[in-house]
C-alpha cells in the first residue's frame, strides 16, 4: 500500500506563504484524485483542494484564489502552494489519495501543522 508523507508547515505570520509536499512511496497515477484536507481544533476535517488523474482541480471557497494544488507525477508527489495566509487557516493540514474504489479507498498521510499567528 502506498504511503504519504507530509512536509512544509510550520509557523507563519498572517499574508505570508507555505508550500506543502506530500511525496507518495508508490506512483499516484493510480489515484483518481489527490487531495488536501485540513482539520482545526474542534473542527471537522474539511476538503481544502483537489486534483485529478487528468490535472482537473477543485477547491474549497475559502482558499480559492490563495491556494494552489500542484502534482509531478514523475516525482510522485503533490504540492499545495499557500498564499495571504490568515490565522483561520491555521490547522493541521492531511494529504489524501483517493483510489475512487474498492472497500477501503482512501490512504492517509500522518499530517503536518500550519499555523498562522504574528
């Protein structure tokens, strides 16, 4: 089973940028989609942005605009580029592949912290 690892967050004042990785142990050409997804304190986990086998993209109406979802299939690895930061989008940000079937779909990464704060 493939295996995700996040990298790139960490603490940031608010308007500034990150960039977050999620390298992947097998190709995700396989995938139908992969995906970002955030979870903040007392909060569900919540769809940030997505993209799929054909490059199409799809994203949450409160980072449009400032979030970019980026993949290089050669490297196995998806990007979300981060921009004009704000303290709301403080969370702990989830990397996803999405198989689209069978009876357990979804692989997980181990999460990486942003957090956004002066």
């Amino acid at each position: 089973q493939v295996q995700l690892v996040e990298s790139g967050g960490g603490l940031v004042q608010p308007g500034g940028s990150l960039r977050l990785s999620c390298a992947a142990s097998g190709s995700i050409f396989v995938f139908a989609a992969m995906n970002w997804y955030r979870q903040a304190p007392g909060k569900q986990r919540e769809l940030v942005a997505a993209i799929t086998r054909g490059g199409s993209t799809n994203y949450a109406d409160s980072v449009k605009g400032r979030f970019t979802i980026s993949k290089d299939n050669a490297k196995n690895t998806v990007y979300l580029q981060m921009n004009s930061l704000k303290p709301e989008d403080t969370a702990v940000y989830y990397c996803n592949a999405y198989l689209g079937y069978g009876s357990n779909p979804n692989t997980w990464g181990q999460g990486t912290q942003v957090t956004v704060s002066s």
